[in-house]
C-alpha cells in the first residue's frame, strides 16, 4: 500500500463545539484539551478554533465530530462528519 493511503486511512477526528456559524458552509469549532502540567501535575486545558466544512448545518452550540481533510480553503482543513448533539 502505498505511503498516500496509509496517511488516509489515519485522520485525524476530533470532537468540538460549534462557536460561530455566521459563513455559508463553514462553521467554527473550538477543540478543548485537557493535560497535566508536567511538572506540578495540575490539571491544564488548552483551547484552538479551527474552520470546518459543514454539509450538516451543524449551529451554533452543536457538538460535532470533525476529521482532517485536504485544503479546502485558505483557512479550512477539516470537515463536520457528523453532529454529536444539537444545542439546546
């Protein structure tokens, strides 16, 4: 199997939540992690906002499971695979 297919197979998935959904087809997610700090071992968490590609009309507050795809625009990399849990 060549080196391409075995790097497709292996994308990344992430879960997040929908921040902003004001562009058409783009919606905002932001990634929370949570790590210890490597030395005192507190309970760290780390925020990133990233653009996805969303077919789902995922809104604003939705949880949703996003997975790393080829450049889509200048800012997109990733794409809404499925909606975990609408707003309330």
């Amino acid at each position: 199997m060549s080196q391409d297919a075995l790097a497709r197979r292996r994308r990344k998935v992430r879960t997040g939540v929908v921040v902003g959904d004001k562009m058409s087809k783009t919606v905002t997610v932001e990634l929370t992690r949570q790590f210890a700090h490597g030395l005192y071992g507190k309970q760290l968490t780390r925020t990133k906002r990233v653009h996805a590609h969303d077919d789902h009309g995922a809104k604003a507050g939705d949880t949703v499971r996003i997975v790393e795809t080829r450049p889509l625009s200048k800012s997109k990399r990733w794409r809404v695979v499925e909606i975990v849990t609408r707003a309330e």
